[in-house]
C-alpha cells in the first residue's frame, strides 16, 4: 500500500525540514534537499536519521 498523499504532504526531513518524496521502487523516502533515503517498513515510514542512508548523485 503506498503512502497517502495526505501523509506525505505532512512528512518533512528530521534533518533539514524539506519535502519527502516516494523513491522510483517505492521503497523510502528522498528527500529533495539532503537526498537522505528513509525506509518504508510494513507501510511505515522510518523517519530516524540513523535510519536513513544518503544517496548519491
């Protein structure tokens, strides 16, 4: 089940406060700004910095 566009029009990056956005494979969370990916988890978002990995260009 992917994440409600209600939700992630709430969800913001814990590190920078930018918009998130679904990956490609729906599998995280990008965000726009510092390109960290948080994991989704049984239709969970894992939004914990220690959590997340950054992806590169």
């Amino acid at each position: 089940m992917p994440i409600s566009k209600e939700l992630l029009d709430i969800l913001v990056c814990p590190l920078c406060r930018k918009e998130v956005e679904p990956t490609p494979d729906g599998t995280g969370l990008k965000c726009v700004e510092c390109r960290r990916v948080y994991p989704i988890r049984d239709d969970i978002p894992v939004m914990l910095i220690d959590e997340a990995q950054v992806e590169e260009t």
